[in-house]
C-alpha cells in the first residue's frame, strides 16, 4: 500500500469516527468535545464500577464528617443543577443521581463517577481542614461528571485502540458492551487500590476552572483554592499522588487559579448564617402572670 493510499484511508476513517461521534459543549468553558459513546453507556458502565468498588470500600465511621460531606455536596450539586436548569440544559440533570460517600482510606484522594457519585477519602480531610476547602475539591470532582470527561476519555481510547474497528465495534451489541467495559476500566481506575481516573492535564485544568466557580456558585469562597492546592503540595511532596500524578504543576495550577479568579467571583454570593430568632416581648398592655410555688 502506498503512503498516499494509506494517508487517503486513514483520513477516511478519522472523518468517519467523527461522523458517527456527536458534538457537546462543555458548561461555562464553551469548550466542544467529540464523544463516541453515549450518556446512557457511560452511566451503565460508571454505576456497575462504583457498585463494585463501594462493596469493597468501609463508610467513615466518623458521623460529623460523614455529614460535612454530604451538607458540602447536596450544597453543591444544587448549585450546579440550578445553573444547568437556568441555562437551557435541564437535559442534562437527568444525568445526575447524587451520591455523597466519607470512606476509610488514608489516602489523600476523591473521586465522582459520571452520574454523580462522589467518594471522599478521609485521608484528605487533615488537608482542607474546613468546609471551604473541602467545596474546592469536591467542586473539582463534580466538574469531572459535569465536563463529560470520562466519556471524552472513552472516546478517546475507542478512536487509538480499534481505529477503522471503532464504528462496528460501537454498533456490534454484546462485543461493544465487552469492548466498552474494557475501555471504561482503564478510565474509572476503581480497584483493590483505590481511585486513578485517567484525566489528561488539560481535563484536570478545566476542572480546577469550572472547580472553584461551582464552589461559588454554591456560597462557598473560591480564594481559598489557592491556599488548599498549597497545602496539598506539601501534603503530597509536590503531587506524589495518583489523584495529583496528571495535574498541573503546583506554581502552574495556581498561576491558572488565580486567573480564573475574577470569573469565579463573579458567581459568588455568600451564604448568610441564619441567626436564631429573639424571645417574643409581652405585647403592650398585658402582664406576665407569675406562678408561686407552694411551700
């Protein structure tokens, strides 16, 4: 086969990986993303993983934080939800089945499955150290299911490992379902030892962008992001981790942050502590009856 030849057919495929693709636009960023499998494959394929992973995990026995992270995440998601709904993408809150989960694991790790289950681990928490914080990574993670990224993953790794393969493979039933599990292992990262979703850099920086707006969204500062992405550099040794492995650089990340900053504040609007109300006062012209104990 000759090389134009070969380029003519490889370009022919491409074209056809795309055709057979649809286009999305990710919330806020405007960024569009090419997806070769659908929302209702990557659910079924995320939902089958987490149940696997939360049979093997142990749920915080610690009640206090187990319900900051619930409050933090209900909190957020209704933010998100509210935005999707008031911007003509109502659509995709059928998505979302909410899940919020305090595990007992020492690393310093979180994770949100496409659908919207999010797992923290309580090795993490000694680093956010308060609510504020802890919006930041869970905004973080939600971003993940919200951009799509795990999808655009699985589109990714169809088009390099079958190639001209892809469109039968997607069509083909039973073999896709085999084909797609496959992929979407290798993208979720759920196992015996922990969470490492395989996000590329640019997908961790979108992220961190849509991260810290959904965190105000919510009420909560976003200028916190940049002290906690500090002390999470120096918890990790400079990203040491899996859930860091594929970040930004610390200065880099923090460089981004504080150019998204202004954005950010833009959909801030803090939350007012609701104050206990006052003892009513005798209304005018009435007295308070006094009652003598008997000796």
């Amino acid at each position: 086969m000759t090389l134009k030849v070969r380029t003519i057919l490889l370009s022919l495929v491409a074209a056809l990986l795309v055709s057979c693709g649809t286009t999305s636009t990710v919330p806020i960023t405007g960024r569009k993303q090419n997806l070769m499998v659908s929302d209702q494959q990557v659910l079924s394929l995320s939902n089958q993983q987490y149940q696997e992973y939360m049979k093997t995990a142990k749920p915080s026995t610690d009640a206090a934080n187990t319900a900051m992270v619930k409050r933090v995440g209900k909190r957020l998601a209704d933010a998100v939800v509210t935005y999707l709904n008031n911007n003509g993408l109502s659509a995709e809150v059928a998505n979302y089945a909410w899940e919020f989960n305090l595990v007992q694991d020492k690393q310093v790790n979180a994770f949100c499955m496409p659908g919207g289950k999010i797992v923290v681990y309580e090795g993490i928490l000694p680093v956010t150290k308060d609510e504020q914080s802890l919006a930041i990574v869970l905004g973080h993670e939600i971003a993940h299911a919200v951009a799509k990224h795990s999808a655009e993953q699985m589109s990714t790794a169809i088009k390099q490992q079958y190639g001209a393969q892809a469109l039968s493979i997607l069509m083909a039933g039973a073999g896709a379902s085999s084909n797609l599990q496959t992929i979407a292992g290798a993208v979720f990262g759920l196992g015996a030892k922990g969470a490492s979703a395989k996000y590329s850099r640019n997908h961790e920086s979108e992220a961190d962008h849509l991260g810290i707006i959904f965190a105000a969204m919510a009420g909560y500062d976003p200028q916190v992001a940049v002290g906690f992405w500090q002390r999470m550099s120096a918890a990790t040794g400079g990203g040491s981790t899996s859930w860091l492995s594929t970040h930004p650089s610390d200065a880099k990340r923090i460089e981004q942050i504080q150019g998204w900053m202004p954005e950010a504040l833009s959909y801030y609007k803090p939350v007012k502590a609701t104050a206990e109300p006052a003892p009513a006062s005798p209304r005018k012209g009435t007295t308070t009856k006094k009652t003598t104990r008997k000796k």
